[in-house]
C-alpha cells in the first residue's frame, strides 16, 4: 500500500508532535526549517495510518534503523514498511514483504548528474522525453526506491542497477500536474517464486 499526503503545509506542528513517540518528537524539532519539521512528521503520520490499515495495529511499533539507514520494526520483522518526502509531500509505503518508496519533485539536472546516474540508453530517452525532467524524476524515483528496498544505500551501480535487478517491481505514480513522482519498489512476487 502507498500512501501519500500531498497537504503538508497543513500540518499544525505544535498539535501534532503530541501524536509522536519522543525520539521522532525530538527528530522533528532537531529541524530548524519548518517544512522540515513538517516532513518528519508527515511521513511518521502517514506511517501511524499504514499501521492501522494495512497491519491492523492501534500504534506504530518502535523502530529501528538498518546500516544504511532503512527503518524497520525489530519485533515485527514480517512487516515492512519505508518513508520518503519531497518539497511538496510525504510518502508512506507498507506491505508484508519490503517495501522501498521514494518521492521526488521533477527538477532541471545538469548534464553531469544525467551521466553519472544514467546508463547511456537511460541518457537517452530522459533527452528525448517531451518533459525531461519529469522523466529523469520517473528514473531517479526507481533507482532510489530499489536502494531504500534493499536497504544497501546508493552503490556505484547506479548507472546499471535497473538492468541488473529484473527481479524488482515498480509502481510510479506521477501527480496529475506533474508536481512529484513517487516510486514503490519490491520484489517480483512472480519472479522470486520461480
């Protein structure tokens, strides 16, 4: 399950930190940039609702976070969820398997970002697309969603790393007016099975 909420200009900080465990309280107020603050506590909100719906919890376990930064819940190894935020909205994915989700508004690049992040057939198409940016955010959401999946952190495969893993499934959402794309990536139920 996605979740994404596209209204965190919304959030009232001084009401919503009463709804955070302390460690993400004091996380949120470490920020000294409202929409900061506002980020952190977007995506532990939308985390509080997946819990609910999609695990049938009335709180969010404690959790933990993997070597590169992956949360998860250490007593609850079978659920799984991952959190990402944009300038314009957070995202929340959960799911009995693992999950990595990113959300990015589209931007311009540089021609050097495009060749150190891109294989040469990736260049290509981002180029030729009739909105480059919001093509390169399609292909950078994947990328890092895979990452945040496994948990490994950005490697020095990145140029490769869609062609080496087609054993990933990808779910994009791109909002209607092109103000962020967000990715879900996890494993191929068809292909793991096989």
């Amino acid at each position: 399950m996605i979740l994404i909420d596209e209204h965190i200009d919304r959030i009232d900080i001084s009401s919503s930190l009463e709804l955070l465990p302390p460690e993400r309280r004091e996380k949120a107020l470490a920020y000294r940039d409202e929409l900061q603050q506002r980020q952190c506590i977007g995506a532990w909100l939308l985390l509080r609702k997946a819990c609910s719906e999609v695990f049938g919890l009335n709180e969010v376990p404690p959790v933990a976070v993997g070597q590169h930064g992956k949360p998860y819940f250490p007593a609850m190894p079978r659920l799984h969820f991952n959190l990402s935020h944009c300038r314009v909205a957070v995202a929340c994915a959960a799911d009995h398997v693992p999950v990595g989700i990113d959300i990015e508004c589209p931007r311009n690049f540089s021609d050097n970002l495009l060749s150190y992040v891109c294989s040469p057939e990736e260049r290509s198409k981002v180029l030729a697309a009739e909105n480059p940016q919001l093509s390169f955010a399609e292909l950078w959401t994947k990328k890092e969603s895979l990452y945040k999946l496994t948990g490994e952190g950005i490697r020095d495969n990145i140029k490769t790393i869609l062609a080496e893993r087609t054993d990933i499934f990808f779910e994009t959402h791109t909002h209607t007016a092109g103000k962020y794309v967000c990715t879900l990536a996890r494993y191929d139920r068809n292909k793991v099975e096989s």
